[in-house]
C-alpha cells in the first residue's frame, strides 16, 4: 500500500472563525493573518494506492461553482486535483472509491463537475462515492447553521448517478467497508463538527495514520480546547478530540492535517499541558525520510 499526498490547492478564511474563543494573539503566533483578519488554508486530500485499487479522501472544493461564490473564498496556490493525480501516473478515471469525510463544500465540491453541455455529473466515472447513510441524512435535512455548507449541486448528481454507497454507523469505531481492498482501513466517528463526520484510520509502515479533517484541520487545532467556530457541537468536538488524540499519542500514531497550509503532518507527545504536536514536516516524505 502506498500513500499519496494531493494538494488541491487553497484558500481564505477568517482566523476567528477558525479559532473561535481562542484569542488572536495566541492563534496568530502558528497561523499568520492578513490585514483583513483571513488566513491561508490547505484543501489537502490522501491517495490511497493498493494495486489496481485507488481510494481518493475528500476531493477539495471543486471548480463548478460561480466567481461570486469563489470570491468569498479568494482561492490560490499552483496546485489542481487532475495535476496533482498527473504527477503521480494517475487520472480522474482511475480512481476507484471516493470516501467524503463529511458533505461540506470544502470536502465534496471536487466530486462533482459541470460537463460540456453544462450538466453535473461525479467527477470520477469509474468510482463508488462513499458516505455515512446518518450523515447523509443530516446534510439533506440540514439545520441552520450548516445550511450553508451542503450544497445540492455537491449532492443530488452523486445520488442520482447510482455511485453513491452509503456507510452504516455501528459506533464510534467501525470496520471500512472496503477493507478487503484496503487493509486494515478503519473509520472512526466525530460529531462535534457536524453530525457523524468520518476520519479514516489507515494501517501503513507499521503505524496508523489518521486523517483528521475538520476535527483537526490543523497543528495548532491540537490542544482540546481550540475548536473552530464552525463546529455545531464543540463540547462534542472536544471529547472526540480528547478520544483520539490520546490514543494516537500512546501508539505513536501520525495526524494528517487537511487544512493545515504548513504541515501535512505530524506525530504527537504528552506534555505537562497536554498533548502537543512533535515531529511536524510539510510531506509525508519528510516525516519518514
């Protein structure tokens, strides 16, 4: 089994938000801001190889959307989906499943494209999409607060299509549905950020690593109290944290951050104010050397 990294390029958002009551002159010391308050963030997906069998984490943000909408976000970077996928001898049409952490715009938009003729379809022909059947449900009858983040232009063509799989939730551990193609993949359940949003947990180099995002999206998210202010149940979020973290941390698991612009990784140690990142490196090249 191999890991890849997929860079899908990245953009704007605001560091109070991303931080919540945890005060800028504490934030601003690991993620810089500009003048307006935003900070640069990763939309940084994981690429699964196992022979013929190519598993895509998350897919970005997508391209479909209008220029109104993406000027919210003030999206840059060098890196595409399809470029980082050349890079490493595959295409669209390779991959083979699809597993949606969660349906939030930032996580599904690059899942579905605009054809020729301006019609929506999966972007990848060939791929089963795979999400939680209980956070589908969430995200079709969304609340107030998340409304704004499930799309069903990101949504509806992925149902309709027939290449939609749903996961059922038994825990907060489960089994991967796939693991016959997938070793050793588990999914572990967080719901503070939005209901049963799933992180994959992948045997790999005799460790595990764990995609972590939204619940970490990054390094500094460590500390059990700073919680982004976009998660709908932070004391939830913190327990899920707390879960983890401290498991990965006994097994010297590695974290691998979505959003985090710096680091893509890292492993974790137990200090006398908690658990804290160590080992922080840009690649997972970097990390094992």
């Amino acid at each position: 089994m191999q890991l890849h990294t997929i860079h899908t390029g990245n953009f704007m958002l605001d560091g109070g938000a991303m931080f919540g009551v945890v005060p800028k002159v504490l934030w601003q010391k690991h993620i810089p801001s500009n003048d307006h308050n935003l900070c640069s963030w990763a939309m940084r997906c994981l690429l699964v190889e196992n022979g013929d069998h190519l598993l895509l984490i998350d897919t970005g943000i997508g391209n479909k959307q209008s220029e109104k909408f993406f000027s919210h976000y003030h999206l840059h970077g060098d890196s595409t989906l399809d470029g980082e996928l050349k890079k490493r001898g595959f295409s669209r049409e390779d991959i083979t499943d699809v597993l949606l952490t969660h349906l939030h715009f930032d996580h599904v938009g690059g899942a579905v494209e605009r054809d020729a003729q301006g019609s929506l379809r999966p972007a990848f022909p060939n791929a089963q999409f795979w999400t939680c059947q209980r956070h589908w449900n969430w995200a079709m009858n969304p609340n107030p607060r998340e409304k704004a983040s499930f799309l069903t232009e990101n949504l509806l063509p992925l149902e309709e299509s027939g290449q939609l799989q749903y996961i059922a939730r038994n825990g907060r551990w489960n089994r991967s549905p796939f693991e016959v193609r997938y070793p050793g993949l588990e999914i572990f359940f967080a719901d503070g950020h939005t209901d049963s949003q799933m992180l994959p947990v992948i045997q790999y180099r005799g460790t595990r690593v764990v995609y972590m995002a939204d619940l970490t999206p990054a390094a500094a998210h460590i500390p059990l109290a700073w919680v982004i202010g976009y998660d709908t149940r932070p004391l939830l979020t913190m327990e899920d944290k707390e879960v983890l973290l401290t498991e990965a941390a006994q097994k010297d698991w590695v974290l691998f951050f979505e959003h985090d612009a710096q680091h893509a990784c890292c492993r974790l140690t137990q200090t006398e104010k908690g658990i804290r990142a160590t080992d922080l490196a840009p690649s997972f090249e970097d990390l094992w050397g």
